[in-house]
C-alpha cells in the first residue's frame, strides 16, 4: 500500500507541483494553513506516514505547527520535511530544534524531494521494523510459547507487582494442577498430553478477569492471582467452577479420566511476598491431590489425610502404560504398587484388610496360565478381589482367567478409566 504525505501550504500552486512529484509513488492529504494542519494530524495521524511543511502561512506558519505537533505525544512519530524559500539559517535552526527531520529549499527540485523524502521514509521503516522485532523479543520471553499464557519468570513478575500496587487489597492466588497428566502421556501420546494442557489454559484464561494474572508455571501447572477482590468468597466460588467444569467436561475434548486439583490461598496484609503465596497455596495443593484429588484445598482449612485410611492397589504388569492407567483409576487415598513379576510379591503385601490385585495377562505367552498357578501357589487370602487384564478378542486369555476360581472379573485393554474406577468402589476403597 502507497505511503501518505501530508502537505502543508498556503499555495495551491506549490501543493499541486508537490502532488505532480510525487503521484506515481505516493497518497496525498493537504491543508491550506497551518491551522487546518493540526486538524489533519489530529484526524488521520494513524494514515499520515510524514509531513511536506510550509515555514511561511499566514496565521499559522510551520514553527507554531512544531510546536502544537510536540505537545501531542501520539504525533510524535510522523516525520516532518520543512519548506521554505528563506535562507536564514537561524530558521532552520528553530526547526530542527523543534523537531523538523529536514529542509528542502524552494523553489523546488523533484529529484532532490523524492531523494528526501525516500530516506527519511527509509529510515522510519528500519526504526518500525527494529521496534517490531524488539516488542516480538520481549513477547517471546514474556509468553509460554505452547499456551499463550505468561510463562513462569513473567507469571511471578507481575503478581509480585500487583501486590507491591495493591498492598492493602485482597488478593487470592491458585495453584492449579492437571490429575493424571502423566496417564494422559502414556496412554493417549504426548499430542493428546499437549492438547489437553492447551485446553485446560484456555479455560483457565476464559474464566478470569483481564486484570487476573494466568500464567503456566510448569509442566501441567497453573498459577493464577485474582486480584483486589471483593471477598474470600469469590475465589472459593470460581475454584469451584474450575473443579465443576472438569468433572463434566461438556465440549472439553479432553479424556474422561482427567480433573484438576487446586491449592487456593489468601493475601489481606501488606508485605506478602509472592514466594510466600506460592508456599502456602503449594502446600493446599498437596493436600488437595493427597486427598483425592479433582478438588480445591484452601490454606489454613487442611484436613489431614489419615495414612491409615491409605489402601493398597496391587498390579503385577510389566507394562509401564497400564501402570499409568490403574493409577489413574485410583487417588491419592489408593496406595498403589507395582511388580513386574508374580515371583516378586512378597507375603507381607498380602496383610491387613482392603486389598485389590490386578493381574495383567495381555503379554502371557501362555494366555496367563502360568502367572495364575504361581499366584494360587503364593499364600494368600482366599477373599481378596483379583482382577484379570486380557487383550481384546483374546480368546486364550479370556479362557484362563474364566478358569481359574479367583479372578473376580476381567478387564480388557485399554483400560477404560471410569470403569476401573467402579470395580474400585465397589470394593468400599475410598476413591
């Protein structure tokens, strides 16, 4: 798109000589006087890429246009090329004291315009080229590249200033951690594992005020400062949403078996410092995943996990993504171990109550049979649950497993998450 000029002048000889010039490679606005000049500026500076302007107007002249132009900070980039007859150099020294970026003397040369005209153009592209490059610099360093969201350095950065602005305000700041990410990675692939963190910062930008801070602090981890609040409320109720929305995830293209865990604390007194926020909403967030995750905990109002409550899941699987997968099923609350062979169950696992044993199959040379025999050798309760793990369509596997009197279900690959979930339950483990 053609550059525009404006120009200048009280004579109309002068403007329509200049426009002759200058039409083959540039747009033309003009002004009779200085005064309708400044208008000009004032109307379509954002069109207006330098000015042609006349020293000597009546009313008006070129000095007193600087001048008006200076005090307006949004003309403050467009170049000026002064117009004068005059060789009085104490004039082309206000001028550029004022601001002018050259002169051009009448009566007029065309080549020596366009000469002018072209290298300060010149060089106004390479400072708007450079100030480009320097503002996408800063947005880089600023910004997480895969979410959009202020990465870690810049998240802390301005919380610690909004803080530092608003000491005496209430503020409340989240840690915001994605349950089951690493089963996401195993099982769906780390698309799914990058979409789903994509997802999830999107509706966590959504949910906030533009005044809010969001920001991506690690892996699959968020951190949010709402800030000056009108009460402790209005956070607790927008940490429920988060948890509420994950769980139903209605057009959330995310798996099934993903929620959200929050650590949620509070700054009303001056001098808290973010690293002191971030402390004590980490440690709600321990809770909150130590507790069964997919919930918020909020700093001062933990409630201690009872290790006694702590149950044990028992998975005999050599196969690191169905390991992620029983995880998943499970909380925090459901003490997970993992053997990579039947022969490595030691008889004390098998002490005290609430016991629950997955025996995966899917690999078994021999449909399972001998990883079932060594287990019916293996001195053990005869009432704790066993479940078996098959391939789909394996005819063999289903078959061994039917056969042997322990197994209390079968479960086939891929383990859909919610229904390991169930068998769970229905053993009263607290998941």
């Amino acid at each position: 798109m053609p550059e525009t000029i404006l120009i200048v002048n009280d004579s109309k000889f002068e403007r329509e000589f200049l426009k002759h010039i200058l039409k083959n490679k540039f747009e033309f606005l003009e002004a009779a006087d200085g005064n309708e000049g400044i208008c000009r500026l004032k109307e379509r500076y954002e069109k207006i890429d330098l000015v042609l302007l006349d020293l000597v107007m009546p009313e008006m002249d070129g000095l007193e246009v600087l001048k008006k132009k200076n005090e307006l900070a949004f003309l403050s980039e467009i170049p000026v090329i002064m117009l004068t007859g005059s060789e009085d150099k104490a004039d082309q020294i206000q001028a550029f004291q004022l601001g002018a970026n050259d002169y051009i003397q009448k009566p007029f040369n065309g080549n020596v315009v366009l000469s002018r005209i072209d290298n300060i153009l010149a060089s106004k592209r390479r400072l708007h080229f450079i100030k480009e490059k320097a503002e996408q610099f800063r947005v880089r360093s600023e910004v997480d590249q895969m979410t959009g969201l202020y990465n870690k350095t810049t998240t802390m950065n301005k919380i610690e200033e909004c803080l530092k602005l608003s000491p005496n305000q209430l503020h409340a700041f989240f840690i915001v951690d994605i349950d089951n990410f690493k089963t996401v990675n195993d099982v769906e692939g780390h698309q799914m594992g990058d979409h789903t963190i994509c997802i999830i910062a999107a509706m966590l930008s959504q949910c906030f005020r533009k005044s809010d801070v969001v920001g991506r602090i690690g892996g699959d981890e968020f951190a949010v400062l709402m800030s000056c609040i009108a009460s402790k409320e209005n956070a607790r109720q927008k940490a429920t949403e988060l948890i509420t929305a994950m769980k139903y995830k209605l057009d959330l293209t995310i798996p099934e078996y993903v929620s959200l865990s929050i650590g949620l604390s509070f700054c009303d007194q001056e001098n808290a410092t973010c690293d002191e926020l971030f402390g004590r909403s980490d440690q709600a967030l321990y809770l909150s995943k130590s507790t069964g995750k997919g919930k918020y905990t909020e700093y001062g109002k933990e409630e201690a996990a009872s290790q006694a409550a702590k149950k044990n899941l028992v998975l005999v699987s050599d196969d690191r993504s169905v390991n992620s997968q029983i995880e998943s099923a499970s909380d925090e609350n459901c003490h997970c171990v993992f053997y990579p062979s039947i022969l490595d169950l030691q008889p004390e696992l098998f002490s005290g109550e609430d016991k629950l044993l997955f025996l995966d199959l899917s690999k078994a040379d021999d449909f399972g049979n001998t990883m079932l025999q060594q287990y019916q050798k293996l001195p053990h309760p005869v009432d704790i649950p066993v479940y078996a793990i098959c391939e789909e369509e394996n005819i063999g596997q289903y078959r061994c497993a039917l056969q042997f009197d322990g197994i209390r279900d079968i479960l086939t690959l891929p383990l859909e998450i919610a229904k390991v979930r169930k068998k769970i339950e229905a053993q009263h483990l607290p998941c």
